[in-house]
C-alpha cells in the first residue's frame, strides 16, 4: 500500500528546488560538496573530512573564539554549574546566568535592555510578529536575510501588511510607505551588513525615515556582530550614535562562537517581547552552559584584547584581499571578513571549490539559488587564527585556478 507520506515525498521531489538540486547531484555526483560530515576540529582552522585534512576557510567563527582555552573552560565550568539543559521554557524559569548574559550584553550594546534567544533565525521568528498587529505595515528589504522574510511570512499570516522595497533604495521605501499609509506604526526591517556582497544599508537615511514616519528600524546585524564597530557591538551605534526607535538584533553564534541570538532594547519592550514572541515562550533556550562562555566573550570584547585579535583579522582579511587581486581574480566584500570571488557556471564553481579542497583549503562554492543562475562565487571567509603559511597555500592555489579562467574573467 503508498501510504500518504511516501506520496507526499514523491510529490516534494517533483517541486522546482529539489529538481534542480538532483539534477545537479548527477550532473556533479563528485564535485558537489554540500552536506559534508567533518570528523575532526583543530588545532586552530585544521578540520578533517573524509580522512582528509583541509585548512577551514569556511568558518564563521571569525574571531577563533571557537578554539580559546578560556571560552572552552567557562563551557566546562557552566555545564558543571547547570547540567546540559535546563528543561523549560523562559516563560516558567530562566537560569541566573542567562539574566547576567542579557545585563552584560545590554551594557556593551549600549542598549537599556537585552533579550536572549537560542538563535537570530528564532528572534526575527518571535519578535517580528511579536511587534505588530492587524493595524500595523512592515516595510522589508528584498535582500533581508531569510529569516526576516520568513518572520514576516508569519505577521502577515496575522494579519499586518508587508511591503517589500528594493534594496538599499530609500526612495523606493519613501514611495511604498506612502502608498501604505495609513497604518498604526510600521516596522523597517534590514540587515546591518548584506553577507552575500557585504554592502551595508543607508542607517542614518533609513533612521530619519523610521522617525519620520511612525515606523520603528529593525536591524538584523548578526554579520556585523564582534567583527564591526567599536567593541566589536556591529554597525548600528557607530552610524547612529544612539538606538532611540531602533532595535538591534545580533548574534551569539558566528563570531561570538558561543549560541544564540538577541535583540538589544528599549526596557518599555523586554518584557513585552517576552510575552509576544512565540519563538520565545514555546520554544526552549540556549542551554545554560553557555552563558558563562558569553560571558567570558564580552569580558574579551569589552577588554584591550579586542583591539589584537581584530587586528589580526583585518591583517588576515588585508592579505586575502590583496593576494587574491594580486593573481588578477576579482574579490568581492572585504569589510567583514567574508570574501566572494566571482566564477560564474556552476560547473566551473563547483570544480573550483573541489580542485580547492583536493589540494587541502575548504571553502564554500556557492551556486543557484543562493546567488543568481550562472552567479557562482567561492566564498571565502577570513579568521584572526588563520596563519600567514595557511593564507599564502590558499592563495597559492588560487592563482593555479586564476591560470585557468578565461581573460575575461579576471579583475
Ligand atoms: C542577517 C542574518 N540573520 C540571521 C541569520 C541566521 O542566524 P542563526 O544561525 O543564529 O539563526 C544569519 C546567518 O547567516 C544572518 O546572516
């Protein structure tokens, strides 16, 4: 007998993505390097995969957090304080730990206030519904990341309107808020840095426009968290100078090397995003382990130490950028620490990211649909731990892929 689940997985296969992904797995069964399962981590950016040992140029741990004996022993120390879990929702008990990590998160934002989530996918989840109603309009950047998108799939699911504005483009967001009005308030939302092209939006127009306007500006700055901004506390208070009507969401994961997302606040709304975000009083929180090692993250952040270990990543990120030029490939961002080299066909992309990780660098080749048909990149992605002999292999063998590409393609 087909039961109805085998029917339904039939059925998933024959929509447009999974097509497209299959027929690329036969077209590339050897060169299509998704879904890998690494075996080992360190020393340092070493990983190994499949018995093989590559150099990690693929990691989001910009800062080498992941790997510092202090940020590992305040994990040790907090699972021997609370457990691995502390099996409930926020909305009954949170550890003291987790109320610490808020206050101190909040006193290096500069915000009054913080709320923790387990990731930013879940924030934008709970507190983008969680902020509007039916009388209310959210105005979305076509580029904001998917979980932005996803979260006002959800508002508008309650009801609130959603508009979408290209990207960047103040005018076009003047024009749709007009055409909007009239609302109650609005929400704004964008990414404080673009990962993809690391281009960052227009803040101060975008502010003065929320103000303007009745909306409220909501900034997804997961990619500028501990790697922009004094302190490493993102983009937004370096542009502003304040967060008067702005909400600031970050990340504890990438270069915090820890877990979780947050959203930094004014008081008036802690306590009102704790009740109206579903993601928040339905779901679990970051396990309590993690606090102490977020707390040993922002002892490093706010102390002199910050100002080496960005250094040493600008330093990092400065080679990469000038070495990938200097073997006349085009390199794309540089202002965090994520790298796009343009290729173009899949297969080309593809081929160079294998070619990559034969000769021992892991990058990440990155096709449709993440970027446009025919777009393919390496992307490439810089950590303070990554040393000069580790940068210059890559870059060695990028100048033997540079040797293959067509004149064109080349800066
Ligand atoms: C802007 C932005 N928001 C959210 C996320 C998702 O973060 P998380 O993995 O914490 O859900 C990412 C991940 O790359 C991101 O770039």
């Amino acid at each position: 007998m087909t039961l109805p689940i085998h029917t339904m997985a039939e059925a998933l296969q024959q929509t447009s993505l999974m097509r497209f992904i299959r027929h690329f797995e036969a077209m590339f069964p050897d060169l299509h390097m998704k879904d890998l399962a690494v075996d080992h981590i360190g020393p340092g950016r070493e990983m190994v995969i499949n018995n093989h040992r590559v150099i990690n140029f693929g990691s989001d741990s910009f800062l080498g957090l992941d790997q510092d004996p202090r940020v590992l022993q305040a994990l040790h120390k907090g699972i021997d304080r609370w457990g691995s879990h502390n099996g409930s929702s926020r909305a009954f008990t949170s550890v003291a730990a987790n109320v610490e990590a808020e206050e101190r998160i909040a006193a290096w934002l500069k915000t009054e206030s913080a709320l923790i989530y387990p990731s930013v996918t879940l924030t934008n989840a709970g507190a983008i519904p969680g902020l509007v109603t039916k009388h209310d309009a959210i105005f979305c950047d076509e580029f904001a990341h998917n979980s932005i998108q996803e979260a006002t799939k959800i508002a508008k699911a309650g009801g609130t309107r959603v508009f979408t504005f290209r990207h960047n483009d103040v005018d076009h967001l003047t024009a749709q808020i007009q055409a909007a009005r009239p609302y109650r308030h609005a929400l704004i939302t964008i990414d404080g840095v673009y990962s993809m092209s690391g281009e960052l939006p227009p803040l101060r127009e975008f502010h003065e426009l929320s103000l303007r306007n009745q909306a409220i500006l909501y900034v997804d700055d997961a990619h500028g968290t501990g790697v922009l901004g004094s302190h490493g506390r993102g983009t937004i208070y370096d542009a502003l100078g304040t967060y008067e009507n702005v909400l600031a969401i970050g990340s504890l994961s990438k270069a915090f090397s820890c877990f979780g997302g947050f959203i930094g606040c004014p008081n008036e709304l802690h306590q009102l995003l704790k009740i109206r975000s579903n993601s928040y009083v339905f779901g679990g929180p970051v396990p309590p382990c993690y606090f102490d090692a977020i707390l040993t993250v922002l002892d490093i952040f706010t102390s002199s130490e910050y100002d080496q270990l960005i250094q040493k990543l600008q330093n990092n990120l400065q080679h990469l950028v000038n070495g990938i030029r200097a073997i006349g490939l085009d390199v794309l961002g540089g202002l965090t620490p994520i790298l796009s080299i343009p290729i173009g066909h899949e297969e080309d992309t593809l081929r160079a990211g294998a070619f990559l990780f034969e000769q021992g660098y892991y990058v990440q080749s990155v096709t449709f649909p993440a970027v446009p048909y025919h777009g393919g990149v390496l992307r490439i992605q810089a950590n303070a731990n990554h040393t000069e002999e580790q940068i210059n292999g890559l870059l060695g063998t990028l100048a033997l892929i540079a040797a293959q590409q067509p004149e064109s393609s080349a800066a």
